[in-house]
C-alpha cells in the first residue's frame, strides 16, 4: 500500500502549534475560572460571613460589659493584679489562733484552784472565747480564775515599740451549778465568756508574751515546748574501788 502526503511540511507544523495553543488557551481559561472562584469566595467570607461574625461578636462583647459594669466593685476584682496585691494584706489579716491555747493555759490558776475546762468556743468577729469549765474548790476557785484573767496581760512588739494591754477587755459569768465529776466528786460547774484584745491572735503583735500573775509567761518561742522535756543533767556514778 502506498500511502501519499499531500501536506506540506509547514502546514503540520502549523495545525501542531495551533492545536498546543488551543490547549494552552483551555487550561488558561480553566485556571482563570478557578481563580475567580477562589476570589468570589474569599470576597464572601471576607465581607459576608466574617461581617457578620463580627457584628454577632460585638454584640456578646456588649452585653456581657453590661453584665460586669452593673457587678458591684469590679474594679476590684476584675485584674489578677488587684488580686495579688491584696495577698499580703490577706494573710495579715489571718489570726494566730494556736495563742488561745496558751492564754487557757496560763490563766488557769494553781492548785487547789485548777480549774478544767469542758468546752471552749472562740468567736474572732466578736473577739469573744467562751469556756465551759467545772472546779473542785467551788466558788473560791472560780474567783480565782476571775482575778488571774483581769490580772493577766499581753506583752508584744510593734513597729519597733514594747507595748502592754490587758488580755480581756470584758467578762461575762453564765450559768452556774453543782455537779459530779469522773471521779464522783462534787464540783462547781459555770461558764464564763472573755472579750479578749484583738492583740491577742492578731500578727501586728509580734514577740507576744502571755504574763499571767501566777503561772510566769507564755511566749510565741516557747508555744508547744513543755516544761517535762527539759531536766537537770544527771551526775556521773561513782564506781566503789
């Protein structure tokens, strides 16, 4: 079979590079569409959905101003600052409150005035320490007890200053009555409420000391060590020769 080109070579040449031109247009138009596509899009996040994200923002921020504007002293509380600007002051305001123990302890006279204590309730908003106690010398024991608590005072330091106050400003004396002890001996039962100095639990005071007139002092250094703990040095043993 004899096949005969009647085309010149020019003309192939020709119809090739129009049909790679056509291709080229093609994806070019295509290219285009997409690029149109991807800008309308953008156009619509842009200015349809972010607007309206934005104006349903504004709104929440709005309203949940109002909300905090109308709480009372936000200025307050609204910053982490305020907040820890207020933490030294916070733990100033804390009470020693271990010192009540050492004030029970010291107020209570020798024998054969002990008095031993049943119930004790400290009220630091009214400065108020109410005691529920019971004494085997009856009524001259419970005078006792009042006299060692209006004669005790509270020693501490302050800005650099000793001060002196003393250690109630006010006692109260409640019921009173006859009752057995564990033993079966009769003893006075009473309660008695103490309007303390506020310097009593309060951290201003520093170097506190309980003088009591009859049971020495309690200090700050010496809370929780007893007197047992400590003794004489033993002596050496002699061996006989």
């Amino acid at each position: 079979m004899i096949e005969i080109n009647l085309v010149p070579d020019v003309k192939q040449e020709l119809i090739r590079t129009q049909r790679v031109r056509s291709t080229v247009i093609s994806f070019a138009i295509m290219i285009g569409l997409a690029s149109v596509g991807v800008v309308v899009l953008l156009a619509v996040w842009v200015f349809a959905i972010q607007t309206g994200r934005g104006f349903l923002t504004d709104g929440t921020i709005t309203d949940e101003s109002k909300k905090l504007s109308s709480v009372k002293d936000i200025s307050n509380t609204l910053t982490i600052q305020n907040q820890l600007s207020k933490l030294p002051a916070t733990h100033n305001g804390k009470h020693i409150d271990s010192r009540a123990f050492d004030m029970l302890t010291m107020i209570n006279p020798g024998a054969p005035n002990t008095i031993s204590l049943t119930k004790t309730s400290l009220d630091t908003d009214t400065k108020t320490i109410k005691i529920e106690a019971q004494a085997e010398n009856s009524f001259a024991a419970l005078e006792v007890y009042k006299k060692t608590i209006l004669a005790t005072t509270l020693e501490y330091v302050k800005d650099g200053t000793k001060h002196t106050v003393p250690l109630v400003t006010a006692t109260s004396l409640g019921d009173q009555s006859y009752g057995e002890n564990s033993s079966g001996k009769k003893v006075l039962r009473f309660v008695i409420t103490l309007t303390y100095s506020e310097e009593l639990l309060s951290r201003d005071a520093q170097n506190l000391t309980i003088i009591a007139p009859s049971n020495g002092n309690a200090t700050d250094s010496f809370v929780g060590v007893p007197e047992s703990l400590f003794a004489p040095k033993a002596n050496d043993i002699k061996e006989n020769k």
